[in-house]
C-alpha cells in the first residue's frame, strides 16, 4: 500500500458513524500507547508521549502510567506550545508563507496532470478552488488532507495533543519547536516535492483513511517496529524525495532531541509529547538520548509471568 509524505507530518466536517470496538494488540507488542520513561544522567525524569495528531472520538487514550505522570509534571513540552498559539497568528503565517509570487498562479507550478486531479476532486467533493489559485502547492495539500481525515471521523480535537492540553495539566508549557519552523518545512520543499505531496493529498478518501489506521493501531500497541517500518516504506517508494524526509523527520528528530535535553536540565518531572514517528528508529529522539547518555525505557502492559510448566512427575501435575 502507497503511504502519503503528508500523512507522515500531520500524521493534521462532516459526521461520522462511531467506530467499531478496538481490536486487542497482538501479545508481542508492548500494548500501551507509544511512551517512554526519561533519566537524565544527573537523575532527572521525564516522560517522553508519541503522539497521533489525529484520532477518532475517545481512541487516543493514554495509559494510566501516562496520565499520572501528566500530573506530576511540572512542565508540559510539545513540538509547538499549544498553550500561546493564536489560530489568527498562525493563519496569518500560512497566508504570507503560502502565497504564489505576484503573477504566478497553482497552474503553472503543478504539472496539467495534478492539476486536473485538483480539478476532479474539487468537483467531487463540491470544493471552491478558486480563493487556492494563487496559493502554493503545499497548502492545498494540507488543505485537502485534513478535510480528508475529518470526513473519516479522525479530526485533530481527538489527537493527543489538543486533549492533553485541554485537559487538567501544568500551567508551565514550552514548544520545541515554532510554527514558522514547521511551515518553514512544507515551504522549502521544491514545487516538484510540492506537486507530488498533493498529488498524495488528493487520493479518495477512504485511501488515506487506511494509511493512518496503519499508523494508529502501531502507536496504539506501541509498537515501535511496526511505526519504523512505515517509515522505511515511505523513503523506499519514494527515493527522490530522500532530502524531505531527512530535513521533516531527521534532522528534526537531532533538533528535537537536544531540546528534550534542555528541557531536562531545567525541568525535574517533565511530559513531553511529540509526534510517534520521531520516537522510532535508530535515528529517533529515544536513541539520539541513549546515545548522548540518557537511559530510556519504553512503557509496556504490565503482563503476570509466564507460570512454569509442572514437572511431569510432580504432585501437582498428577492431579
């Protein structure tokens, strides 16, 4: 199955019928949402949240271990700090960031191909394209894959960060990142990467649908593996669009990584929650940290032991 780039980065209206019950992971997956513990060399904790931005009502529940350290906290840390982003501000961003040069139109940085694709699904999903025309590639990319995700019943409400910080938290909070960093990405892409990102956005609904339960249901378990292996698929069928997913994810993940590293030494009990796909991987913030010193230790379900098999001439295994 084609895996989107965009899925990868927002990993980001209408009513949806309620999603059947959640099937149990598969027993050789750590069974909690993707988490790990944090200890600082000099003894300082954290805890360290994977995150799906999107979800579907009441799915992206964290484990009971995460919530306790939620309270604890006395510091809360996402890629962006949702606690002072003005919506206003940032549509103002997308706008000036987003914009075509004067006299350029989408037209003539998208291949005809795409564009009749736009065209097409415009029509489709009774979308005004016209207010687009001047815009570039990658905001109608977003655009259309968000409205995608919603009309599948994954909306960002649901995502864990906006629960996290709608809900009972430290008022302490810091962004590892800005909002200008993370359009600065979709910006800096080529209008061939751009041209291509939509051309993934614009793919019928129920695909993209499909791509994020994969997605889901391996942070969901926790499996880490399987998350790593998305990733892996994404660069392999897309070899030219190599540069993107090292400046999106990697060099982002060493970015990342050295702020967790100052978050810790200011902070005694932090809870950090970025996106999953950073936290898998050799080249992921948890190993980053293991390299730099850190001893990191993902969650897992508390399981009972194995009980031992009864010796064959024991009592016990005569009764």
């Amino acid at each position: 199955m084609k895996r989107t780039p965009a899925l990868a980065l927002l990993a980001t209206l209408s009513c949806a019928s309620p999603p059947p019950p959640l099937p149990p992971c598969d027993v050789d997956t750590p069974g909690v949402p993707l988490a790990y513990e944090l200890h600082a060399p000099d003894g300082r904790t954290a805890f360290l949240q994977g995150s799906v931005h999107f979800a579907r009502e009441s799915e992206a529940e964290l484990d009971p271990r995460a919530k306790q350290a939620l309270a604890k906290a006395d510091l809360l840390v996402g890629e962006l700090d949702m606690e002072n982003l003005s919506p206003m501000k940032v549509a103002s961003q997308l706008y000036e960031m987003g914009r075509l040069p004067e006299g350029q139109q989408l037209s003539d940085v998208i291949s005809p191909e795409t564009f009749a694709l736009l065209q097409q699904r415009a029509k489709e999903t009774h979308t005004n394209i016209a207010p687009f025309m001047g815009m570039k590639p990658w905001v109608l990319a977003m655009s259309f894959l968000a409205v995608s995700l919603v009309q599948s019943g994954f909306t960002p409400e649901e995502g864990v960060e906006l629960k996290i910080y709608s809900g009972e938290r430290p008022k302490a909070t810091r962004g590892l990142e800005t909002i200008d960093d993370q359009l600065r990405l979709f910006d800096d892409m080529s209008f061939e990467e751009q041209d291509h990102m939509l051309r993934d956005a614009l793919k019928p609904t129920e695909e993209n649908s499909l791509q994020l339960e994969s997605m889901f249901s391996a942070w969901r378990c926790g499996d880490a593996p399987g998350l790593e292996s998305v990733l892996t698929g994404m660069q392999a069928e897309d070899p030219d669009l190599a540069p993107f997913y090292d400046a999106t994810i990697f060099q982002r993940n060493q970015r990342m990584a050295k702020g967790v590293q100052a978050v810790m030494a200011e902070s005694q009990h932090a809870f950090i929650v970025v996106g999953a796909l950073h936290l898998v991987g050799a080249r992921g913030i948890p190993a980053l940290l293991e390299q730099a010193g850190y001893r990191v230790e993902q969650l897992e379900v508390a399981r009972p032991p194995a009980r031992e098999p009864a010796d064959a001439g024991s009592p016990a295994a005569s009764r």
